[in-house]
C-alpha cells in the first residue's frame, strides 16, 4: 500500500577507497562499530528498510511524526553517535595498520526526501518502492562537497524542507542543484554536519541526577511510545500544555530558525504569574534541563530523562533539584522561605499532571492504532 512520508539514507564518505587500501579483517572491525553506532540511533518511529553497502535506507511515515523538527534532530543524533564513535576510534587505537590509519578518511552524510513510497516485503527483508525512492538514490551521485567543500552534510530536497515546515531554518542553508538523467533538476538545502557534533561534543552536561537533593517528588511513570515519541509530549509546548496541570498558557521564545535549542525559553502562564524554563540542556531524545526562574536570581534545575524500554516503550523521569544560587545568601534565604506546604503542593500538582499524561498519551496512542480491517 502507497503512503507518504520521508525517505532518508545515511551513507559513508569513503568506504569504497577505505577497504580497497585498507588491510580487510581490520577495515571491516572499524565499520561494523560504525554501522553499529548507525544502526542504534535509526529508532522508532523511523524504520530501518535495509542496508545497502556502505549506506542505510529508513523510512518515517508522516503520521509517525511526532515534531516538526524531529527529521532534523534524528539526523544530527545519527551523526554524532558516527562522529563520536569514529572519533573514539582514532584517540584510542595504537595500531598502525593501513586500516587504523585511512579511518580519518571516512565521513557520514544524509540524504532526505519526502513523498509516496510503497512498502513490499520480499524473502522477509521490507524493501522501499517508487519512484521517489529511485530520485532519492539518484541524489547519492552528486557535485555537493565539490561545490560546497563540505564532506559531511544533511542534503534535504524541497518537499522535505517544505513537509517539516521549518522556512526560517532552511533559509539558512546551502540551496543547491542537482541535475539527474531521470529527474531533471532536483532543488536541495545542505547544511554542514560537523560543527553540529563540535557543539554537541564542547556543550556542558547540565543534569539533575536521580540520587540529588530535589525539591520535591520526581515523576516516573512509564509510558507505551518510544522516547522520540515522549520527547515531543515534554518538549513540544503545544503538547505540553494539554497534560502539565496548573498552567494557563505555555509560549515559546528563542528558537533559532524555527527550531528548539539550547537558550530556547518556556514561558508558563498561572493565573497573573508566570515563570520561565530556559532550556539549558538539550539532547534528543535523551535528557532535557530547564532553569526554572525563582526569586532573589536564584534557579531550580529541572532535568526531564527518557529511558528506552524493552517493550519499546520509554521511563520518564521528572526531576526537580533544590534552587541554587552562585549566591549563597539568597540560596539559603528562598531555601528557607520555600515552606512543606508549597513543597507538598507542587507534589500533588506532579501526580496530577502524570495522571494527565498518562490518560492523554493513552488516548492518542489509540487514536493512532490502525483499524482492523
């Protein structure tokens, strides 16, 4: 059956020339923990189809979506899980074997596409059909790093760039051509991969740990989607607010290109107060901190943790540590003035939202739920 949504291949820069002049037992350890480190990160609601070579076919059906930005964010989590990997790699090993030396040869770039693809499983392997699939692989021969110098990047065509809706973002992108025999002229963006991983790998961890002093209870709570899936429920605001009790309102400011990132603030309307959340961590769709403004300057870190559960469900650990401040006086003072019952309150407004939570992601994962036919 024909449905519609995004295509994507990631593919190693230079394995053709590192297993031609690399020693191949050694060559192939290398891409088999590279592979790996591919493999684990293509996740749910993405669906791996099959690996071709020195490349990965996944396919991300358009109601299994759950953010706008979401495409973007598997992408750069796939690539600094590669970037890392290799990385590690190349710091680690001693050996000065032919394959240990050409590692820093290799690379990993994506390519992005939407449209109507078919699914047919053939000899219990799912294969990807159509004729959008078959313009996606006609990008993989392409003048992008000749033109552009850059070895590791997204190439997103227009209907992707147009289905996640992100103009802002893509305005700031390489626009680039591709000519193909079958196609015709085929109208990309390209953005470069690498200083996404320098920034993920420089960023500072800002975590609330689970054996910390907290403000008051954390929320845990299983729930039956997977960790992208929950992210968007904490992350995105529209979703947000529609499970976390005791708002008004919730906005978003700060966002860069449209997308959510670090410096990016929550605004929460209560009544005629209102707080903020700057996001001070970000990690799809792993962790996400806050600092929570709270009075005298000081802050309450809040670290939202998502763990993949072999049910493929996700745990959601919601966690509030004490506020803090770089001045003791006034983290002392807010401590001290933060009385049991204003505590015991925001305990209960906890338990309520994680009952609203749970209700609410119930009834869309039903929603959801194909019908019997």
């Amino acid at each position: 059956m024909a449905q519609k949504g995004f295509l994507l291949i990631a593919d190693i820069t230079g394995y053709t020339m590192f297993l031609t002049s690399s020693e191949l037992e050694h060559a192939q350890g290398v891409l088999d923990a590279l592979f790996k480190s591919i493999f684990a990160e293509i996740r749910a609601p993405i669906t791996l189809s099959n690996l071709q070579g020195d490349a990965a076919l996944a396919h991300l059906p358009d109601g299994n979506v759950p953010q706008r930005q979401y495409p973007l964010d598997a992408i750069e989590r796939i690539y600094c899980s590669f970037a890392n990997t290799l990385a590690a790699m190349r710091l680690n090993t001693t050996c000065t074997c032919n394959a240990c030396r050409n590692m820093g040869g290799l690379d990993l770039k994506f390519f992005l596409h939407h449209g109507e693809y078919a699914v047919q499983t053939l000899a219990g392997r799912s294969e990807l059909q159509g004729p959008e699939v078959i313009r996606l692989h006609r990008l993989m021969k392409n003048s992008v790093t000749k033109a552009t110098g850059i070895r590791a990047y997204a190439l997103v065509t227009e209907p992707a760039a147009d289905a996640i809706g992100l103009p802002d973002f893509f305005a700031g992108a390489i626009r680039h051509v591709e000519h193909t025999d079958d196609f015709g002229d085929i109208v990309c963006r390209v953005y470069d991969l690498a200083p996404v991983f320098a920034k993920w790998r420089g960023s500072r961890r800002v975590f609330v740990e689970r054996d910390e002093p907290l403000a008051f209870e954390s929320m845990e709570v299983d729930l039956p989607v997977p960790p992208a899936i929950a992210w968007a429920y904490v992350t995105d605001v529209d979703k947000k607010i529609r499970w976390q009790q005791g708002l008004d309102g919730m906005t978003m400011t700060g966002l860069v290109g449209g997308r959510v990132v670090p410096g990016a603030v929550q605004h929460c309307a209560h009544g005629k107060d209102s707080t903020v959340h700057e996001i001070v961590d970000w990690r799809p769709f792993d962790y996400v901190t806050w600092h929570i403004g709270t009075p005298m300057g000081t802050v309450a870190r809040q670290t939202a943790e998502f763990t993949p559960l072999a049910d493929g469900g996700t745990h959601l650990s919601l966690r509030s540590a004490k506020v803090e401040s770089a001045n003791p006086l006034a983290q002392a003072f807010i401590r001290f003035m933060m009385p049991l019952a204003a505590a015991k309150k925001l305990a209960e407004t906890q338990r309520a939202s994680k009952a609203a939570l749970q209700r609410l992601v119930a009834e869309d994962t039903k929603l959801a739920a194909p019908t019997a036919a």
